[in-house]
C-alpha cells in the first residue's frame, strides 16, 4: 500500500496523458508553439525527446496556466475544468 506522500502511478498516468492532451492542442497554434518554446526555454529537440518525461510535462502545463486564456482555452477543447490541468501540472511536479 503506498505511503502517504506516494502517488499512484495511474495518477501520474492520468496526468501524463492530460499533459500530452494539452501539448497537441498547444501545437496546433504556431504562435502558441513559439511562445511555448520562448518560455519555457525548452528547444524543439528537447521537446520532442522530452514529451512523455514528467517534468517537461508539468512545464507545458505550467506555461498555460501562465496565460489564462490559453488555459480556458485549452481546458475547453479538451473537455476539462481548467483546475484538472493545474492539478496534472502538480501531480506531474510531486511524482
């Protein structure tokens, strides 16, 4: 049985599959891509060979929860509340 500061690893599933959810979305906008990348210093190597690593997941949360609107956005497209991202931002962050 996990300890009390232990995530379970199908929440962290869950989370990694909402975070991958949000980069698509992310993607699909040029200037959103751009701004992603100018941010959070991230190169498009290390975005692509990063994309299933936990912390640059919860970086591409973080980057939308940054900029409201893109959350809203983002959560509205993906068929969330805005707070399912910021909670999957920090699952990814504590696991």
């Amino acid at each position: 049985m996990p300890g009390p500061d232990t995530i379970e690893p199908a929440r962290i599933e869950t989370a990694g599959a909402l975070a991958l959810q949000a980069l698509v979305w992310t993607l699909q906008s040029q200037s959103r891509a751009e701004r992603l990348l100018a941010l959070t210093g991230l190169s498009v190597e290390e975005l692509r060979g990063g994309a299933g690593e936990r912390g640059v997941l919860a970086a591409i949360l973080s980057f939308l929860e940054g900029h409201e609107a893109d959350l809203i956005e983002c959560a509205d497209s993906l068929g969330v509340r805005p707070e399912a991202l910021v909670a999957a931002r920090r699952t990814l962050e504590a696991a």
